[in-house]
C-alpha cells in the first residue's frame, strides 16, 4: 500500500515544470535506433548526428541497429521504451507508409511517438536509358500512352517511395507503366543503366554520378523544389505534374509521453547542427538536404503523408505484406 509519505513524495514529483527535465537532459548515454542494416542512408546520418550530438550535449549518443520487416521491428522496439528521452528512434519515410503496406504492426506511427523534427530529406528522380525517345517528362507520358504494355519502371522494393511515386505518375497520367521492384535504389538504377528496364523511378543520389557522366537521364525530380545535388533537372510541378510530389527522409522520434521539453531542446540542438556548414557538405555527400522543421511541422508532415500514401497503396490495389 501506498503510504501518504510516498503519494505526496510522488505528487511533488509529477507537478515538477516539464523544463526541468531539459535542464537535466541527457545524465546518461543516449540510445539512438536506426531500424535498419548499418551501412544504408539513414546509418549513414544517424552516425554523423550521434557524434555531433555526443559533443555538444556532454553524454555519448550511440547508434544501435535493429533491422527487419522494412523497419517495423527496431520502430517497434523504440515505441515500447520509457518515455525518459534515453531511446531516439532515427524513422525513414516509410514510417508513414507501413501502416497502409502491412496487415499489422507492432506499434502505431503516431500515437506512439513524439516529433521532434524532420531532419533531411532527399528526392527522388525519373529517369530514363538514353535510348528511350524522350527527354522530358511529357515526352515520357506520351511515349508510353503510344505504347500500352511496351514500358515499366525499376523501383527499390515494394512500398518504398520510388515504388508509390511510380504508382501516383500512373494513376495520374492513366499510363500503362508496369512496376519492377528491386532491392534498394542502387540496383534499380543497374536495371536502368544497362536498358533491362529502360525507365526507374528512385532516389536521386545513387543515379547522379550516372546523370553526370550522360549514361542516364533524369527527366525530374519529384521534390517541391530543385535539388542541390542537381540544379538543374526540374521538379515534376515545372514539367506540367504537380500531384506527383514526394522525397524521402529521416526524421527523430521519441517515445510517446517524453516529456516536451526534452523534444523541444533535442530539436533545437538537431537544427544547430544540421545549420553547420561542414554537416550541410557531408549530408550532400549521401544525397541528403537539411531540414531541421519544427516538432508541430513534423507532426502535420507524418499524418498528410500517412493518409496520402494510404490513397495510392488503395488506388494501386498494392496488397498488404
């Protein structure tokens, strides 16, 4: 039984300001989960944001892979911590797609975390072999409207955002444009470069170094705005096709009920960091541009893409895995 000493000891406790956790935070080392194999993009960040984060926070931040079912096992594992801001989950993209891709998951994407922010994204480019007569995107469309049943597109897996990307472009052109999954980007772009499947839909920075030598096309980037890893291939809204927008990225999450002030100073420290000129030139080394958003613009960010992605999973008729 809980005796008036200890109800009142723990009372006292919880009426503490939530600011006071942040004066406090981090006292021990911090436990960053990337839900997928080291060596990948988001690894690739979340290793470059523990170091940083080690130095200016005073406690070491570590990065420990827990990989499986597209993510859905380490996100899992970082939805049942304790909300005492010691368990960072690095989530991907897919954070908000999996919902609509699998019959079940062991968490839910948004009530079981708190934002912190957006932290980079990357787009995602069409591109062609340059044997396929077309050098813009409405070349493309009207290329394969010619040619029912002739084209498909090489995507890096199933519900990935280059795979749903391809799906929206069909959707809404009403091209016959079969999908071809791969597993991961850097295949899919093989499949393009060598003409097996002469059209890919796929993160921009494993093609670059093809598009810079001319062995590959890019017609455009599906980004709101142009990329800085290439300037100078347009978005799909400058080609004439505004609904087919999305990118990829990596945003930080806690566990639900972590008290705000620690996401509020975690994001304030992220956005400092990523605002460094020399993180700014190793995040473009990987393809990745920096964000920072807000935790209130990463909340609105999750849920718009999680009922968008859902309508085209549904449109595409893409059955649960």
């Amino acid at each position: 039984m809980i005796n008036r000493r200890h109800l009142l000891a723990s009372l006292a406790f919880t009426a503490l300001p939530t600011s006071s956790y942040g004066q406090n935070y981090p006292s021990r080392p911090v436990r960053m989960i990337v839900p997928f194999a080291p060596g990948g993009s988001v690894d690739t960040f979340g290793r470059l944001l523990s170091d940083r984060l080690s130095r200016s926070m005073g406690q070491q931040f570590y990065v420990e892979n827990i990989a499986g079912a597209t993510g859905n096992i380490g996100t899992g594992r970082a939805a049942k911590a304790d909300p005492d801001g010691q368990t960072i989950l690095l989530a991907f993209s897919s954070h908000v797609i999996n919902p609509a891709l699998f019959a079940s998951l062991p968490y839910d994407p948004i009530k079981d975390f708190e934002p912190v922010t957006l932290a980079v994204s990357a787009t995602h480019a069409i591109i062609v072999h340059p044997t396929v007569p077309a050098t813009s995107l409405a070349d493309l469309i009207a290329l394969v409207k010619a040619n029912p049943g002739k084209y498909s597109f090489a995507h890096g897996g199933v519900g990935t955002p280059g795979h749903l990307l391809g799906e929206q472009l069909r959707l809404t052109t009403g091209i016959d444009l079969a999908p071809v999954p791969f597993n991961g980007a850097g295949p899919a772009v093989t499949s393009v470069l060598t003409g097996h499947t002469p059209i890919g839909v796929t993160a921009l920075s494993p093609a670059a170094p093809q598009i810079a030598d001319g062995k590959i096309r890019a017609l455009a980037v599906t980004s709101a705005s142009r990329a800085r890893l290439m300037p100078q291939v347009q978005t799909t809204a400058e080609a004439g096709q505004p609904a087919i927008v999305g990118d990829l990225w990596v945003g930080v999450l806690l566990p639900a009920r972590t008290p705000k002030a620690i996401a509020d100073l975690l994001q304030k420290e992220i956005a400092t960091h990523l605002a460094a000129a020399d993180l700014q030139e190793k995040l473009a080394a990987v393809g990745f541009e920096p964000v920072g958003s807000t935790s209130e613009a990463f909340a609105n960010r999750m849920a718009t893409e999680a009922a968008h992605w859902r309508s085209v999973i549904e449109a595409a008729k893409i059955k649960p895995l």
